[in-house]
C-alpha cells in the first residue's frame, strides 16, 4: 500500500518530537499530531515550569542565609505576577524552539486531536491521514480524588497559571509533585499546608532516605497533616475551602491543590479499534522495544507507564528510532536511571533502595552520612545534608545511592554514570574528592553502618 506518511507520531511532547525527527533524520516521511500546545506535560506544564518557580522559592530562604556572610539584608519584596510572567516569557520561547526543531527537520506538524480509524489510520480534525507505523506519545495527565467537592480543587496545570498567590493553600499528596508545589508555595511565603495519607511522603523511595527527608521538611514552615485522607470538601465563604479529613478534624485555606497521581492519556484515541491493547491504568502495553500489540504500533512514554521521566520518554524514542529505521534493535535500559525531587530538601536518588536491594543480593553493605553543608555553617542553618550508599558485597559494586540535601541531584548525574559503569565502593574509595565539597562525602565514607547476609 501506499501511505500518506512512512511514521505519524501521536502527541508533541519530549518523547514525541525526538522520535519524530530522529525517525525524519533517518529519512523517513514524519507528522505529528498534536491539539494542544507543542512540548507536551515537562516543557509546558511540568518539570521545566516547576524547575523555574523552584529556583524562586528558594528565594527569601537565601536573602537570610546571606546575613551570615555579612550582608545587611533588608525587607525583601516578592512578585507573584512578574514571576508568572517570566515564566511565561520562558516556556514560550522553548515553545518555539520545539517547533523549529521539527520544521527544520522536515516533520509535518497536524494540529488537532487524533484517533484511531484502523491500525493506518487516523482521523484528525475531520480528516484522514494514513502511515505505515505509528508512534504514540500522548502522555498522562493528573488523576483527581472522586470526593464530594472535588470540582475545589486544582492541579499542577492550574497552578501555574494563578493571577495571586493565595494566603493559605493546601497540597494533598505525598509523591513528586505533592511535597515539591509544597515546598514552591511555602517558601514564597503562603501558610501552606501538606497533607498525605501516609505517614511519610515519598513512598516507594529507600526508608531511611524517607526518614531524614521527613525529618528536614519537619523543620520548615509547613503545616504537616500525615496519615490524613481528605474525604470532602466544602466552600465556606466565596474564597475559602473546608477540607473534612477521616479522623474528624478540619481546615479551612483559599486554594487546594490535588498531587494524588497521575494516569495515561488513552482516553479517546480509539485504541481497541487499532488492535491496541491496554492495561487496567489503561496504560499502553508495550514489550522492551516499545511495540504494542499492533505489530506497526509502538508507544513511549508515560502513556506506557512504565518509568515516567522525561529523559526515559527521550531515550524510548530514540531506541524505537534505532530499532524500527536503524541498524539494530535497541531496548531502552532502566537500571540506574537517576531521578530527581525539586523539594526543599532537594531529593535525588540512583538504583536501588536498600530494602530493594536485600531482596535481590545475598549479602551487602549500607553507609551513610548526616553533616551540615558547608554552605549552611555561616548562617547557622540547621538542614542537614544526608547521603547513602547501598553495595553488593560479593560484587563489590554500588547498587544504590541517594542524596537528601542542597544540590542533590547536579551531586548525582556524575555518580550515576560510574553506577552504570559497573564502578565498585573500591573505586568509589580510590577517587580523589573536590575539597571542600559535600560532594566528596560520597567517596569518602569507609566505614560501613550494616550489613546483611541471607543464608
């Protein structure tokens, strides 16, 4: 047959482009398909927004730690608006890149939504587009708690965009988004107000990382509601909310935020008339090279739910690139993948976690470090900086770091290079650290704090 295109990727998100002219630099005829602004969730209304208003938040905390290097600090003033407006300014600009990018590399760029007609084609806008191979790309978007009065709340998408920054605002959550917008919103001043079900946010992370990271977010002005599930939600005056939680008790805030998860972004593409099998989070179900059950299908990204990062998403692309229009089959790795928390404390954390890893080796060893960051001794700052490393004993490789402190993760991305190297705790041991740096804790600890062995 004759198609209109040789690949249509779905969604113009990080995952999507790449694939889309990395697939058009291999000489393959590409569109792409997207209805809502080009960048997708991380440029537009994620990480690189979230990133932005993190450095901000960080802001008035900074100005009082200068006193301690001498500096006559006076009544600092801040602007929400000229904040949202720069931005703005900003995601615009990477807009635009993102969509030279794909014109300079000869990709068609259809505007609209698409959905499935059959497993060659699409309909987008009333018109029909036929390709040999798809590439769906089309994200997650946020999953709202089904409680009375949930039309109170707002997302992540909402929040970057408010006209002001409320007095008083509660985040409900305890994942990424939940305990980095709480640390956004606290440090730019509002009474802010964290609430999780659990006992400590980060679930899924190593323990003891939770702990200290728990015990560092105990010492800034957050107003912490653990073990708490809201179970409605009600407005009491034209501006302010009333959270009903499950033990009995209340609060009242001008604005509540829900970081309760996040689901694939399948709804409407019509998958089940392509032959595309979904999950029961209606993932996109893929094998290790992307491939859906529709042997010309493939999906990267979120919407698989499989690692969502957007460098993971990049990197799938790439792979499906290399393995579908190059010269091998390449399966994307998802061992020592990096990953980071712009909380305050920052979080960042490589392989696997210590309970992780007395499930897989027989033996191992754990050393850590707490100490206060060079940088914090002047303004006698009490953050404490924590470090972890988690070591096959019969290898002698690290199998798992993680870092709770002040740049945590521009600490990690080098060490999570030697960790995908196969470095050893020996060769960690023989290198020479930068003095002085926080960073050279991580190869100068020597003496273990545990062990395991499992007979």
């Amino acid at each position: 047959m004759t198609y209109d295109y040789d690949l249509i990727v779905i969604g113009g998100g990080s995952g999507g482009v790449r694939g889309a002219r990395m697939a058009a630099s291999k000489g393959a005829k590409v569109a792409l398909v997207e209805g809502s602004r080009m960048g997708g969730t991380c440029v537009i209304r994620g990480c690189v927004p979230k990133k932005l208003l993190s450095f901000a938040s960080h802001g008035f905390e900074e100005l009082h730690h200068l006193e301690g290097y001498g500096y006559e600090i006076g009544t600092p003033s801040f602007s929400w608006e000229k904040l949202i407006h720069a931005k703005d300014t900003e995601i615009d600009r990477l807009e635009g890149v993102y969509n030279r990018i794909l014109k300079t590399s000869d990709v068609t760029i259809l505007n609209g939504w698409a959905t499935f007609i059959d497993n060659h084609t699409v309909k987008v806008d009333e018109r029909e587009y036929t390709a040999e191979r798809f590439l769906i790309a089309t994200g997650g978007h946020v999953s709202i708690p089904d409680i009375p009065g949930k039309e109170h709340f707002i997302t992540s998408n909402e929040a970057f965009d408010l006209k002001d920054l409320p007095s008083q605002i509660a985040v409900y959550g305890g994942g990424y988004i939940a305990v980095e917008f709480a640390g956004i919103f606290s440090g730019l001043g509002a009474d802010t107000t964290l609430a999780y079900r659990g006992d400590r946010p980060l679930r899924g992370f190593d323990e003891e990382t939770r702990d200290h990271f728990f015990s560092e977010l105990e010492k800034k002005p957050l107003n912490l509601q653990m073990n708490k599930s809201i179970v409605s939600i009600e407005a009491t005056t034209s501006s302010k909310k009333k959270l009903n939680f499950d033990d009995g008790s209340a609060i009242e805030v001008d604005l509540i935020l829900a970081a309760t998860g996040r689901v694939p972004n399948t709804a409407g593409l019509n998958l089940e008339t392509a032959g595309v099998k979904v999950g029961v989070k209606k993932e996109i179900q893929v094998d290790a090279y992307s491939q859906t059950s529709q042997s010309n299908i493939y999906a990267v990204g979120d919407v698989t739910d499989r690692m969502a990062l957007t460098p993971v998403a990049i990197n799938e692309a790439m792979a499906f690139v290399e393995t579908v229009y190059g010269d091998e089959s390449k399966a994307q790795s998802y061992e020592f993948v990096a990953t980071a928390v712009f909380s305050n404390p920052e979080v960042c954390t490589v392989g696997l976690t210590e309970e992780e890893a007395r499930k897989i080796y027989r033996c191992g060893r754990v050393y850590n470090s707490t100490f206060r960051a060079m940088r914090h001794v002047l303004p006698g700052a009490d953050d404490k900086t924590f470090m972890k490393l988690v070591v096959d004993d019969e290898t002698d490789k690290v199998v798992g770091l993680h870092i709770v402190g002040l740049n945590a993760a521009e600490m990690a991305q080098g060490f999570a290079v030697a960790m995908k190297a196969g470095a050893t705790k020996r060769q960690f041991d023989s290198t020479v650290g930068i003095h002085p740096t926080s960073a050279e804790e991580i190869v100068t600890m020597r003496a273990h704090n545990r062990t395991w062995r499992r007979d």
